[in-house]
C-alpha cells in the first residue's frame, strides 16, 4: 500500500505544491522562503521519517502569514490523502521532547474530527523572518485539513527557538506513532471506522 500524496494549492496570496511519502526515510526538500519555517518542516520531516517536498511562493512582501497558514493547509490535505479511510493506522500518538531549556509536549488524535488546543506563549516577535504567532496558525491549519485531533503545549521554556523546535518535532513523532501499521489493518474505532 503506497501512502503518498501530492497536493498543489494557488490562490492570490500563494502557490504551493506538496508531495508527501508517509512511508520514507525522512528525505526533506523543503523552500518556503522563510528560513526558519524550512528548518522546522526540514525537523517535522527527519523526525517524523516522512519524505517531504514543500515548494512555497507566497506574497512575503505583506508577511509570512499567508505563506505559513497555506502550507500548513497543504500539507495538512496530503497527509489526509496518503492516510485515505485511515483503516490499520495506530491512531494516537503523543511525545515529550526537550530542546535544551524548552520542554514540548504534543498528543493527538487521527480522528476525522479536527481540533487544536495549543498553548505555549513566545517572548518575541520574530525568529528570524519568522513571526512566533504562526505556530500556532500553522498547526491549525494543519490539523484541521489533515483531520487530526491535535494538543500541543510548551511545559516550559525561555527561548522561542528551542520551544517552538521542540513543539515541531513533538508532532513529529506523535504523528510517525499514530501512522504507523496496526497489527490487524483495521480502523481503531468502537465504531468500526474513522
């Protein structure tokens, strides 16, 4: 069973195309034009074990707004697509992961029935060309196309870098358990599906 996907998404404010192999090595080509943004999809992929193609061209003239939450849409309908009816998959995932001062935690839920709860508050504005606000606008974004139950929350932490790298490679593992094969290739649901 092949789990891969390929989305393209262009509107005014964005052209995006996405392919995604759920199943890979965790291969990243990844050219957003926001440095910080790739190197977090780049962390998402590797720890995830996902190969990822994120090609974005957004209208970073106004911000990086469009550019980050379209993405996250994107990337968010591919792994919907590869996952198909999400029979055989685990379902949960949930990971704790430390960067250096910052500590993590993300738990989530393949579910169909989208939600984010996110709580992690950042000293700054920016990282980079990156503004601190759109984590949370791209994880929206993302559970909410991808069909996902997602809670994320910074335990604790000082440096915006390290707690937004480690919520991001949190997901990433979250996520590498909950798609992983089930013994019996069934949908894990008392309702016999998701």
């Amino acid at each position: 069973m092949s789990r891969t996907a390929e989305i393209t998404r262009k509107t005014k404010e964005t052209d995006i195309t996405v392919k995604l192999n759920i199943d890979g090595s965790g291969t990243p080509d990844i050219d957003t034009g926001i440095g910080f943004f790739d190197h977090m999809l780049t962390a998402l992929c590797v720890h995830g074990g996902f190969d990822m193609t994120v090609k974005c061209k957004g209208d970073l003239n106004v911000d990086g707004h469009h550019s980050v939450e379209d993405t996250g849409i994107t990337l968010g309908k591919a792994f919907a697509e590869a996952l198909g009816d999400k029979s055989g998959i685990m379902r949960y995932g949930s990971s704790f992961i430390p960067m250096d001062e910052a500590l993590g935690f993300c738990a989530l839920d393949i579910s169909a029935r989208p939600f984010l709860v996110f709580n992690a508050e950042f000293t700054n504005e920016r990282i980079g060309e990156y503004d601190a606000c759109l984590t949370e606008e791209f994880m929206r974004a993302f559970a909410f196309n991808a069909g996902i139950t997602l809670h994320l929350r910074c335990e604790y932490g000082k440096n915006d870098h390290h707690i937004t790298e480690a919520l991001f490679k949190a997901l990433a593992h979250a996520l590498k358990q909950a798609v992983s094969v089930n013994a019996d290739g069934k949908a894990l649901s008392t309702k016999g599906t998701l």
